[in-house]
C-alpha cells in the first residue's frame, strides 16, 4: 500500500482546515462544497473494507431527502446492508483527519482489521441527479485507484439500487444479476406474475400516481416502466423537468407537512404515492370527497404487507416465525392491530434502518419499515428455498398461495428499503385484496400524534434505553413525563436526544387532538420546570409548542 501516493493525491482533495464530520446512519451528509475530501477518504475506506472482506463493497454518493445543495455519502456492506458500526468508527476518524495524519490514519486501520494489502479489492459506485454528484462520484474514484483498488460506476442509480447491486455481486448470482436490466426484469417478472392473479375487483383499472421528489426515482420509473406496463400504470409528478430536488415535494415533505406535495394534481379517490429524493422511501395519501387529506405512512404499510404475507402463510399451512419491527415512533395503534388483532408479533429497535434490518434477520419472515416509509420485508435462506420448492410442488389453493409467496419473495428488495419494488408490493397485495385506498387506510385509525424537535444546549444530558422510549437521564425527566401520559387516553410519550445534531426530539399521541397537543406541550416543559433541577434545554430554550422551530 503506497501511503506516499496517497498523500501526493489527496493533495487534490485537500481537507479544510479544522472540520469534523460525523458518519452516522446516512453516512456524511452536509453542503456539497465540504464534501470533496471526505469522498475521497471514502473511496480509500471502501477499498480497505473490500480487503478485509474479500467482498465486493458499495459507495452511494447522495443525501436522500435533504436539500439540493447538500450531498452525502455512504458505503454498503457485501450483503447490501448498511457499514459495520466498527467501520463507521473508521470512517469518521479518517474523514476527520488533517492532511498530515492521513498516512498514520490509514496504516491504524489496515493493523486493527488485519487488512492484507495484497488482497484484491472491487467497489461499485452509484450517485443520484444532484448537480454535484457527478463529481463527487469522481472524487471517490479517485480514492479506490490511488489503492489500487478496481471499480464499476454505474452512474445514475437510486441508493436501494446500488444495495441491491452489491448484494447481487456478492451472492454469485444466487439473488438476481447485477444490471439495471436485471433488476428490472426480477422485479417486473415477480410483479407481472402476481397480477393475473388478482380481479378485476376494488380499484379497477390499476394506476398510481407518484410523486418523485424531482430526484432519481422518475428517471428510474420511466427506464423500467415498458417492463410492468400490463400491470401497472404510473403518472409521474415532480419528475425533475422543473422544479427543485426535495423541494415542497417528497416522501419527508409529505410526511412532515401532512400535505400533498406541489405539483400534485389530486381529485378525491386518487390513489397517490411519493418517493424520497433517493428513492428508498414511500408514503400513500388520497384526498376524501370533502377534500381532507388522508397520510398512509409507513404503519399502515408494514401492517398491509404483514397481514397479507400471514394470510398467504395460512393458506400454505405453513407455521413460520413473523415479525414485524417498529420504531417507538411507530403509531400505537398500528402495534395493537399487529398484536391484537393478526397475532402477529412486533418488535421495537433503535431508531435507525440498520437497526430494524438486524432485527428483521432474526425472523423466518422479518417486516421492518420507519414511520417515513423506509422498510422492506425479509426472507431467511431456508425459508425462500422452501417456498419455493412449495410453489412447484403443491396444487389448488395451497399451490397458488405458495406461488404467490415466491413471487413476493422476488418482488421485494431484501438487501434495503426501495420505494420502487415497495410501491410494487402495496399495489400487488391491494390489486389481490380488491382493496381500495381508503379501505386500506380504514384498517385501523391512527392515534393523533405529533414529532418535535427543538435545538437544545447539550443533547447528551437525555439518554434513554428500551428502544429509546424511556429516559435515563436527568433524573426525574421519565417519572414526569409517566405522570403526565396518564392523565390521557391511551397515551404515550418519549424524548431521545437526535443522534446528528444539537436537538432533542419529542413524540406524543393520544386519542383526540387537544390531548396530544396538551401532553406534548408538557411532555417538553418538564426541561423548563425545574431547570435547576435537570438543567436539559439551556436558559434560552424552553419546550412550549410555538417555541419550536421545526415540526418534523
């Protein structure tokens, strides 16, 4: 490993002076003009990771659902999962490093992994339509060969693409071939097939309309659409011919604002979707005939894709293990029709996709989605094989769900949340189910809830365990917010400190709206009350609802 030439390279790629970046969930995200060195570095980690595991190994340039001047990065794992925790420290300590230390930086990580540097290494690389992505793409390149590592750039993908890329690459073709094509192909083959399934019933024709952020998902759409075309029908909104990346439109938009996006034409009944700017997040909406918009997160479709995979188990007569994982910002009333209702059960993780991923792999079956509609489903080895020898095997009824099953099995994006192959599954299982959008939405009632966030003067003074649903510290802090949710029906309340930045975040929900605005006002004023005492928000920060900046 030539550290010389590392350093005479990264002369190009010169890091200023005194900044520090963390890599956290999302990898690096900031303004793209800091972000030069920092692809780089992760060009020369990726390369080092490739070693070490002798696998291929991922580099997506994007910053998902953030604003178009921002961009990011972030590696994917062989199995098309998300960086090692123990990788993520490598990653920050290397994007941190003054030019002078970049040498030592590296040698310290090739002696702690056992790195053999004459071990081959092969990244793949994928960017998404941000102005600045091409270049940066560019910038990590030229980290993987200053190593000596080889390359495929794929240009232009969506992230859930280029995690299924590497999964792809390191499975020797077990899971789907490593093209755009193939991609296509599995994914429309599955779709195709369970469509002359279903009936004409519900929604009749079948089409969509879908809101792409302005960002990777239209152009995306639009390559593979011919491909489902006698299943589906999409109507693109928001397709970057005009307006800005992420801006008033989107997957983070919509969920936040409880809006349609802009640029959406909408009439009453119209079954709507929109894709974050990266594309590995989905959310549902229609507008009722007085006009009221009606928000199908991520709840309601871990809880339909669930509901429908136990259904088709039940019919096969097969008795696997299903579970579904939740974040504490999952709605309470989506746990209770999970348990209470289909049986089925729900586990809660750390807030964080790679979180409820690890979780998931636990399960014959594992069902993950975020409130934000980021999630998936996935299928052990043992289980697909089996299903699959099912499908071929069995006849009549038990058959045709067995067929159905395997079909889903292909139909899903098991190596990371995909908004495309989601919104495939959704529209499958309520074409199969003669389903309407608002009969799915009427699955159960949501709690009304609400999410803040407030800028905090140490965020570290919370900390919290059980998922992140109690507090820890300051003292108190939980026994106070206990108090106050029992006063409410059905209520429930947390705060976690934001793993990324400066705020501390708040969730509440009851069973009417003044309940919820009430104890989220409260739950956030036990920081003021008594700042002698816990000291959590800082003199300048109290935690009433008009003070908060953001609603998320």
């Amino acid at each position: 490993m030539d550290l010389e030439a590392v350093s005479k390279r990264s002369a190009f790629h010169a890091k200023p002076q005194g900044l520090i970046l963390q890599y956290g969930t999302a990898g690096f995200r900031t303004n793209a003009q800091h972000l030069d060195h920092i692809m780089f570095r992760m060009g020369l980690l990726a390369v080092l990771r490739s070693k070490q595991t002798r696998s291929t190994i991922g580099v997506m340039v994007t910053a998902s659902h953030n604003p178009e001047e921002d961009n990011g990065v972030k590696l994917v794992d062989p199995l098309g999962e998300m960086l090692a925790p123990s990788w993520e420290e490598h990653a920050t300590r290397l994007a941190s490093a003054e030019e002078q230390d970049l040498p030592k930086v590296l040698a310290a990580i090739v002696e702690r992994e056992a790195v053999d540097p004459q071990q081959t290494a092969f990244i793949v690389v994928g960017r998404d339509t941000r102005p600045s992505s091409e270049k940066l793409s560019q910038s990590v390149i030229d980290g993987v060969t200053v190593l000596g590592g080889q390359f495929h750039d794929y240009g232009l993908l969506t992230t859930p693409q280029l995690h299924y890329m590497v999964y792809c690459r390191n499975s020797e073709g077990r899971y789907g071939q490593a093209t755009i094509e193939g991609y296509c192909q599995k994914l429309s083959r599955a779709f195709v097939e369970l469509m002359k399934q279903a009936s004409c019933s519900g929604d009749g024709s079948r089409w969509v309309k879908v809101d792409c952020a302005n960002g990777i998902g239209a152009l995306k759409l639009k390559e593979m659409e011919h491909y489902f075309r006698q299943g589906l029908s999409v109507l693109l909104f928001n397709d970057g011919t005009e307006g800005r990346l992420n801006h008033l439109c989107g997957a983070d938009f919509v969920k936040s604002q409880q809006k349609p996006p802009q640029g959406m034409a909408m009439k009453p009944g119209d079954r709507c979707c929109s894709f974050d700017g990266d594309a590995d997040r989905i959310v549902y909406y229609y507008c009722d005939a007085a006009g009221r918009f009606h928000l199908i997160d991520g709840d309601k479709i871990a809880t339909l894709i669930s509901s429908f995979l136990k259904e088709l188990l039940l019919e096969i007569g097969e008795n696997l293990n299903i579970g579904v994982v939740q974040t504490a910002y999952a709605n309470g009333s989506s746990t209770r029709y999970l348990e209470e209702v289909m049986k089925v059960p729900v586990y809660c993780t750390k807030t964080g996709v790679k979180h409820l991923h690890h979780k998931a792999q636990e399960f014959d079956i594992g069902v993950y989605f975020e409130a934000n509609g980021h999630g998936t489903a996935l299928f052990s080895e043992a289980v697909e094989a089996r299903i699959k020898r099912l499908a071929q095997e069995l006849e009549d009824e038990k058959g045709r769900a067995a067929r159905m099953l395997a079909s889903f099995i292909d139909l899903f994006n098991q190596a990371a949340g995909d908004a495309i192959s989601d919104m495939l599954v959704i529209e499958a299982i309520l074409a199969l189910k003669g389903l309407s959008v608002q009969q799915w939405d009427a699955i159960y009632a949501d709690l009304p809830n609400r999410q803040l966030k407030v800028k905090v003067a140490d965020r570290r003074v919370i900390s919290t365990t059980d998922a992140e649903r109690q507090a820890v510290t300051p003292p108190g802090l939980q026994e106070a917010i206990n108090d106050l949710v029992k006063k409410y029906k059905l209520a429930r309340a947390f705060v976690r400190p934001s793993g990324t930045e400066d705020v501390v975040r708040v969730y509440a929900e009851a069973t009417s709206q003044v309940s919820w605005d009430q104890s989220t006002d409260r739950v956030g004023n036990q920081g003021t009350q008594g700042r002698s005492k816990h000291s959590v928000f800082g003199s300048h920060h109290g935690f009433p609802l008009t003070s908060v900046n953001t609603v998320l």
